[in-house]
C-alpha cells in the first residue's frame, strides 16, 4: 500500500513522543508570513454584549500563518484589526528567514525591534500571534503536539464558564450557567456592572442556577472604586459565596488591589493580570502583592515565549496563574504553567474559535485536554466558514 498523502499543515503527531528534530529539517528557514482578521458579531441581546466598563459587538480575531518547510504554523490573538497591519509591517520582515525551529531566538528579535513602534497593546499582542505560529510551526515540523514540545508539568488544563455579560436577561443568564454545570465544568464566571447595585438579583439568580456545589467568580473589569469594591466584596462572599473577584479595580491600581486583599473577606481571592502585556506588568502586580491568583493572556503576554517567562515569575513569588480566554491556544501552552490553576473557558473566545477552525477542544469532566494525535496546537483554518468574517487580508490559494 502506498504512503498516505498529507496536505501541508495536516500531518499526523509522529509516534513515540520524542522531542527530537525530525528527519529533514534541521535548518529550516521561515519562508513566509500570512496575516488575516476575522470579525465574528456577538449573540449578545440586541447584537451587543457588556460588562463592567465596555459594550461591543463583536470579537475580532487575527490570525497569523507562518511558513516553512512544507508546514504551516497558525497563531492568533483578539484585538483591533490593526495588529494585523503591525504583525504584516513590523514583524514579517523580521522573521522572514529566520530559523524555524528556534521561536524564542524569533521572540527576542521582534521584542527588541519594534521598541520604538511600542511594544505594550497592539505591538505584544501581534508578537504573541506570530510567536504562536512560530511555536506550532516547529511542533509541526518536528511532529508532536505542541504541549508535548514544552516543558509541559500537566495533560489538561481545569477550566471555569466565563460569560454572563450585564446586559444578559437573568433567564439567559442562568440557562448558560447551568448549561456549563452540565457540562461537569464545576466553576463559573458573571460580569459585574457600571452599577454593582444592580448586581445582586443578577447574583442571586446565578446562584440559584448552578446551585450550592459550584464556585461563583464575579468579575468587575476595573469599574469600581476603591470603597465600593470593598463594600462589594463583602457582600458577594457572605451573600452568593463568590470565591474569586476580578478586577475589582484597575489592574493599575496595584495598592487598591494590595487593599482588598488585605481587608476583604479570606475565602474571596483577588485576581488581575489579563492586560498584562510585558513581563514589568506581572512584576509589578507580584511584587506589591496585589493579588492571590495572577492572570495571564497567551495572545497579549508575549505568545508561547513570553507566558513562559511569566510562568517562572509566578512560580518563584509561589502564586497561582491562570488561563484568561484564548482556550484552543491555552490549552496547551499552559500545560507548561508550573503553579497553574485553571483557564477561562470564555463565551465569546469559545464562538470564535470554533468558526475559524477545526480542532478545537471542548471540556470534559471539567477540564480541557490537548490532542495528543495531532502536531502542534491541532488547529486547521475553516477558510470557507471564515470567509464571511473577513477584514483583512485574502484567503490562501
């Protein structure tokens, strides 16, 4: 029988598990780099979702296609469709050339170049694309997926349901509460409000619908004071036993944070660090003591390359990081969390990622798993589906 033929990007793992390089691709160089944007509306009622401080309507993914070698890596990241432009007009030409196999050497070079072009928002976040791509090009080559490649210390990463935007009815809110129950997922998210007074019946019926057993986790997005947080705080860990407030304040705040820590309720932890984009972000959140668990964004931080610098931050303060959004990306880059505590498990990232692409995991028993038969993050573009979406670039030929 003859050998089965594969399409670029496509290739079974190799069996065996060994992080060697493959026969064939020592020196293999980046031939190329494509970007895309895809802007996906939400389900949000009148067309719009909300939280604490912000309303939109819809989530825009870019994401990015690194060459070589036959292969084809994809990274991505939500923002503006303006990191599309940055990843084509800062980023390609660095990498274009470079060593495939070596992501990090890679990092380092875009880090350093676009110092004046800003590294912080739109310029992270567009390293992090390429650096993922870069990341699930060598797990390609090589042929193991990508978890396997890191210094992975887990196979699954637990999750939480994040969704519960403000401007949800409390029947569609507690439906997707309890829908993710279900699902043996056994801890879940709400939004809080520009006005938390308006909070508690929507805390109540979040209560209600996931019952006694699972965590509640309420998140403000840094709309309160410094008093209200704290007055909020109390309430929701007596009241609907909330275990985890994020963003109470700005994530700038790190003394407001630091203070609700230290005078809010022991069982309720503080958590921050979603917009962290340079490791002097997560830094200054640790070294302040701001919070009892850190976030971190793999498609903002830095990509593969910049998480894993977070990662040792986190574990030689001994605190916890968790997963925010992007589940098909974190799944497996934070396998490699050595202090992890779980992934947000995000309505909206969730939508998106399963439009653009196959093979993106889905929770089981309260957690997501990596593929283990398919290279690098096991993701393929679903370009007819995603053609709909499009505001940037044009489909591959």
């Amino acid at each position: 029988m003859g050998a089965s033929r594969q399409t670029p990007g496509t290739e079974p793992a190799r069996p065996g598990g060994s992080a060697g390089v493959a026969d064939g691709v020592e020196g293999v160089s980046v031939e190329g780099v494509r970007v895309h944007a895809f802007s996906v509306p939400t389900d949000g009622p009148d067309g719009a979702e909300e939280d604490g401080t912000l309303r939109w309507e819809a989530t825009t993914a870019i994401v990015v296609e690194v060459l070589a070698g036959g292969r084809i890596g994809v990274g991505y990241t939500y923002g503006d469709v303006s990191t599309a432009g940055f990843v084509a007009s800062q980023l390609a030409p660095l990498v274009t050339g470079g060593d495939a196999l070596a992501p990090a050497a890679l990092w380092h070079r875009m880090f350093a170049a676009v110092r004046n072009a800003g590294r912080p928002g739109v310029g992270a976040m567009a390293i992090s694309a390429v650096d993922i791509a870069l990341w699930d090009l060598k797990a390609r080559l090589i042929g193991l997926p990508l978890y396997r490649l890191l210094p992975a210390v887990h196979d699954q990463v637990p999750v939480y349901g994040s969704g519960g935007f403000t401007n949800c009815p409390h029947s569609r809110l507690a439906d997707q509460l309890a829908g993710w129950v279900e699902q043996g997922i056994p801890r879940v998210k709400i939004k809080t409000s520009r006005h938390p007074g308006q909070d508690a019946a929507r805390l109540s019926a979040a209560r209600e619908a996931i019952g006694p057993d699972t965590e509640l986790f309420a998140d403000a997005n840094g709309a309160l004071s410094r008093k209200e947080a704290l007055y909020w705080a109390r309430r929701m860990a007596g009241e609907w036993d909330v275990r985890w407030l994020e963003e109470p304040v700005s994530s700038d705040d790190t003394a407001g944070l630091r203070l609700l820590r230290d005078q809010g309720p022991g069982r309720l932890e503080i958590a921050a660090g979603e917009y962290g984009f340079v490791l002097g972000d997560f830094a200054a959140l640790l070294r302040a003591g701001a919070v009892d668990c850190l976030q971190a964004d793999v498609t903002r931080c830095g990509g593969i390359t910049g998480l894993l610098q977070v990662a040792r931050l986190a574990a030689a303060h001994r605190v916890d990081l968790s997963a925010h959004c992007a589940p098909a990306a974190s799944a497996h880059a934070f396998c490699a969390v050595e202090r992890l505590r779980h992934l947000e498990y995000f309505h909206d990232h969730v939508r998106v990622e399963e439009r653009l692409f196959d093979g993106v995991p889905r929770p089981v028993g309260g957690a997501l798993r990596p593929a283990h038969d398919r290279p690098g993050l096991g993701l393929q573009v679903r370009w007819a589906d995603a053609e709909p979406y499009r505001v940037h670039g044009h489909r591959p030929g």
